[in-house]
C-alpha cells in the first residue's frame, strides 16, 4: 500500500477518518485515494440506523465522486443519486456470496470506464463491497489476494466475510494477468504500476481541491466565498457550482424560506458565474455540461445571504 502511494503517515487526517467511519455520520472509508469509498447502503425505510441517499450527496460533490455502484437488493430509488448528476449501477449478488464472472467483469469495466470516484455498497459495505474492490486492486496494483484483504480490513474493518477470501486467492493469478493485458493494450510495454501522489485523507489533497474551487469561482458583487462556514458542493469537470447551506451535509434539507434575501448562483448560456440578489424561495433549473458535454439538468438552490460573505 505505501509503494502505490495508497497513504501517507504524515498527511493524513485521522478527524475525518474517525468522524466518517462512524454510523451517523455516514459509516464510510476510502479505500484508494480518490479512487474508491466504500460504505454501507443507504435506505429510505424509517427506524433503522442507515442514512438516506440523500445524506451522502454534499460528501460525494465535494469529493468529486461521480458514481454509485450497488451491489445488494434496492432498499432505495437511484433517482435520488442519478438527478443529483451521479451515474448508478445495479450489480445485485447474493449476501455472503462470491461474483459470478460476468459481475466481477462488469464491475471491473465500470471502474476502468468512468472517471471521478465510484462509492460502492452493499447492505454493510463489508463482505461483497469489500470483495469487488478487492479485485479491481488485485488487476490493476498487482498486490496479492491477502495484501489486498489485508488493506480493506485496515480500511474498513470486516471487509471480505468467509469464502470470499477463498474465492479472492483463486482468482488472483487470473486477475494478474489481465491487470498486465490491460495495461499492455492502453499504455504500452514497460508500464509502472499505478501510485498516487496523495493517499487517503490527504489534508494537502483537500487544501488543493478547495484552493481550486476557491480561483475557480470569479468574484462578482463584491462577494467572496468563507470555506470556513460555508460548504460548496461542486463537479470538478463540470462548468457550474451549487452552493448549499451546512445544515445540508446531514442529509436535511431545510423549507425554503419566504421573503429573505438570498443569492443565487447559476451559470448563463456562456458557462460564465453569475451571483443574482433574489427573494421568497424560486428554484432555477439551468443546464450545465460533464465530461463529454454531456447536457444534463441541475438545480441551482438559494443561498441564504448570510451564508456568504460580502467585502465593501
């Protein structure tokens, strides 16, 4: 893990680590920087202790996740995640079960296909979450079945449950050697294996993205932006930012407020940033562009003006 830049002791932020792994604030972990997040799945049935899909949504923009595999029956509508901008997957397997071939295929060209980072659950993000991302590390790190279930229970304890790990040791020299095809086909011969340059709940990596966000948007009305205070939900490779109050990384959204001052944040037909003063609770919805300008719907909710700070 440390060859492949997998951490780094001297960059990593133990608050987040231990704040996210806990059940109400998500029950998640990073398993390779900005790569995978594995968590537990999100369920609109009331009185159990899994979050809804809403809960995630500000995490998942603000860490340029893009993806959402799940691997256990619905216990949720996708449409929360796809009309916020995530693409999601459907991949059911049995609990306590091994893949079939054509999943783990599947999965494996899912995660090479899409770009940003894929969040993967199952019902405790542990025995067929854990196994998944076991193989896309065992094709594409070259580490060997155990190292890699070894990391995933460093990560997030419990990963890979019982004939799993069998299933992963069995698979290993087959999924080494078309780690060396694939790498062979699109890069060519003499290919090192991958390393990140930041390692999971890298502090430096989170000054960087929000020191990108930060130049990213122009200032217009004599109005800045306090990361202190204010949480910005965004795409990297998109062409629009959505500011969104604090109270929203819990997964609560608040009753839109009448006749209070707000300011909006939307893009015009150019892709430019503008700030527009409004009142009462209007929602816009203005197109933007992903990727391969891919035209998609999204909407731009009211600011509450004292959530932005105005200079003189």
């Amino acid at each position: 893990a440390l060859q492949h830049g997998f951490f780094d002791f001297n960059d990593f932020d133990v608050t987040e680590y231990e704040k996210y792994e806990r059940i109400q604030h998500g029950d998640l972990n990073w398993i390779i920087p900005n790569k995978f997040l594995a968590f537990s799945g999100p369920s609109n049935e009331i009185n159990t202790h899994y979050k809804c899909p809403e809960f995630y949504i500000n995490y998942f923009h603000l860490n340029d996740v893009s993806t959402i595999i799940r691997l256990n029956r619905e216990t949720y509508n996708s449409r929360s995640f796809t009309k916020a901008g995530f693409n999601h997957y459907d991949l059911f397997f049995k609990d306590g079960s091994i893949p079939n071939p054509s999943l783990a295929n599947k999965f494996l060209e899912i995660c090479e296909t899409v770009h940003g980072t894929i969040a993967v659950h199952c019902k405790a993000g542990l025995g067929r979450t854990g196994s998944l991302i076991g193989a896309y590390i065992m094709k594409h790190y070259k580490m060997t079945a155990r190292e890699s279930i070894a990391w995933l229970r460093i990560c997030r304890p419990g990963s890979v449950i019982g004939h799993q790990q069998g299933w992963l040791e069995q698979m290993q020299s087959l999924f080494w050697r078309n780690g060396e095809t694939y790498r062979l086909k699109r890069h060519g011969e003499g290919v090192s294996l991958p390393h990140h340059k930041y390692g999971i709940y890298s502090m430096e990596d989170r000054k960087n993205k929000e020191s990108l966000l930060k130049h990213t948007v122009p200032p217009q009305e004599g109005t800045y932006f306090n990361f202190n205070n204010l949480w910005m939900e965004r795409f990297i490779r998109g062409n629009y930012l959505l500011a969104s109050s604090s109270s929203e990384i819990n997964g609560i959204r608040n009753k839109p407020q009448h006749n209070k001052k707000s300011k909006l944040i939307k893009t015009d037909r150019n892709n430019n940033i503008q700030v527009e003063t409004i009142y009462g609770s209007s929602y816009n919805t203005v197109p933007s562009h992903r990727d391969n300008n891919i035209l998609q719907s999204t909407k731009i909710k009211h600011v509450n003006e004292d959530r932005i700070n105005n200079t003189a």
